[in-house]
C-alpha cells in the first residue's frame, strides 16, 4: 500500500509541473494590456515602463516562467497587483471559506446522492424509484447559476427563510448558527448537479451488483432484504467513491457562480474579483492553489479506492 501511495505522488509530480506551465502560459497569453489596465490608457511612459519593469513583463516567457515557478515553489506566490498585499494573505482566508462550503455541499452530495441512487436501484419498477430516477435526472439537467438565483428568488427574497448572501450577519453575529443560516442556500445550490451525478452512477452501480450473482447467492443463503442490499453497496461503493472524490474535485474548483451570487468570500469569488482587475499574481496563484487541490483529491480517491478494494490491493 505504502508503494502504492508513493508511485501516486510520483505520478503526480509530472502533473503538477504542466499544470503550472498550463497556468502560467494562460495567465501570460490574456489578451490585453495589464499595464493599460492599472494605470488606464492615458498613463505617462514613464510610469507605464517602471510598473513594466516592476511586474517583469519585458523578459521573455520562459526566464518569467522559472522565475515565478522558483518562487512558487518557496511559498512565495508574489504580490496582488490590485490589493498590494501578498497574494497568500488573501488566499488562505477565501480557501477556508471555499472549503466549508464545498465541505458542507460534498456531505449534502454523498447523503443525497446515495439515497436516491440507492432507492432508485432497489426496485427500479415502483414509483419510489422512478421518482428518485427523474428526480436525479432534473439535478443534473439544472444549470448551477439559474439554480442559485431561484433559490435566491424563492428562499431569500420571496419566502425570507435565509439570508441572501455573505457569510454572517453584519449588524449581529449569531456565532455558529448565524453562520450556518448563511450557509445553507449556498451548499444546496452548489450540491444540487454533483448530487444528481452521484445518484445517477451509484444507483447504475448498485443496481448492477442486485442484479449479479453475488446477490443471488446472498437471497439464496437466506439473508434479509437489508442484509443483501449492504453487502451489495459495499461492493458498488468503489463507484461512490470514484464519482464521489470527482465531485468534490468539482466543488473546489467550480463554485465560482455559487460564491459570486451569494457573496460567499471564497476563492472562486477571490479569482472573479482579480479577473476583472486584471491582477494576474493573485489569478495565478488561486489558479494553481484550484488545480493542486484537485490533483490531491484525486491522489486521496485513488488510496481510498485502494483500501476498500481488495482486488486492486492484491495488484499492488
């Protein structure tokens, strides 16, 4: 197992410098002028070649590559060009708030994803499990942004349940539950196509294993209803747990709509921010935070895949 886990961070290493050249060379090729774009078109030459050479943009892309790469590598991921603080000290702050909100989306994402996937397996026929099929169906054909401003809409503005957006109340903080109150719209609107694509695999997944001689020859030993639907969910629950670490890998990366709707001062939000103010350090570096903590989740998945398969254990 330990040679396993080692040979998939080896692997990753690889993955990771490309995504850094991918990253960089995106970032760097943007149409467009930063220097125009901080300073506006009517800027002095003067002032337009200090901040040139300040932000190194007249050295070639490769020697500004190594330079950012060296650097990135020592923790140093440069200066916010818009806010003129170092980047890191505005990352860390959204990437916690972007971690308890694709946190609590994930848990709403596993839970429902397995219940529907799970009732729409059982017994595919009744209306239970039809419902549970179209209902899965309807999640993952929701678009995430119309999602969100109809939760708005409904929930917010029109019902008053929850708030519409931010993480507290600014006028009086309700500690730990004010802070879930605000959470709750968010997770859901940001949960609700993950959780139809896990409910959709896993209830395909499941229903298979039913179908297979394994729960044959469970019903023919005697055992229970519950007893045989265990045993075949623990056999379906690689594909939970393919699909599962996909999704949250999705969820880090792709809440930027949900954060930017809800004002949910994540990194998502963070990017969209320094997008418009053209504030290619802090893109960069949230850019490359985005795609290490996929390739981590993906590393995760695999160990986890590893330890509750025994025929992929005895392969290794």
């Amino acid at each position: 197992m330990r040679r396993y886990l080692l040979r998939r961070v080896l692997f990753a290493v690889p993955t990771l410098l490309g995504v850094t050249v991918v990253v960089f060379a995106a970032i760097a090729l943007v149409p467009g002028d930063p220097v125009a774009a901080l300073l506006g078109p009517g800027a002095p030459v003067a002032a337009r070649e200090q901040l040139t050479e300040r932000l190194g943009l007249g050295e070639p892309l490769p020697v500004r590559y190594v330079r950012w790469l060296r650097h990135a590598l020592g923790g140093d991921l440069g200066v916010s060009i818009s806010a003129q603080r170092p980047v890191g000290e505005l990352l860390l702050p959204a990437l916690g708030q972007t971690l308890l909100l694709a946190g609590a989306a994930f848990l709403l994402v596993l839970v429902g994803g397995t219940l529907l996937g799970a009732l729409g397996a059982g017994r595919p026929r009744r209306p239970a499990a039809r419902l549970s099929r179209a209902l899965a169906t309807l999640a993952v054909s929701a678009p995430q942004y119309s999602v969100a401003l109809l939760f708005i809409a409904v929930f917010a503005v029109g019902l008053g349940w929850f708030p519409a957006g931010g993480t507290r109340n600014v006028f009086a903080d309700g500690g730990t539950a004010d802070r879930l109150h605000h959470l709750v719209l968010p997770a859901v609107a940001a949960a609700v196509v993950p959780l139809g694509l896990t409910a959709r695999v896993f209830g395909a997944a499941l229903g298979e294993v039913l179908r297979s001689d394994l729960a044959d020859g469970l019903r023919a030993r005697g055992l229970g209803r519950a007893a045989v639907l265990r045993h075949c969910v623990h056999n379906a629950s690689p594909a939970l747990l393919t699909i599962g670490g996909l999704q949250l890998a999705y969820l880090l990366e792709g809440v930027v709509f949900v954060e930017t709707l809800f004002a949910w001062p994540g990194v998502g939000r963070l990017l969209y921010d320094a997008l418009t103010a053209r504030d290619l350090p802090l893109v960069q570096a949230g850019v490359l935070l985005v795609a290490v903590a996929f390739v981590g989740v993906n590393i995760l998945v695999d160990t986890a895949h590893a330890l509750v398969d025994p025929r992929l254990r005895a392969a290794l």
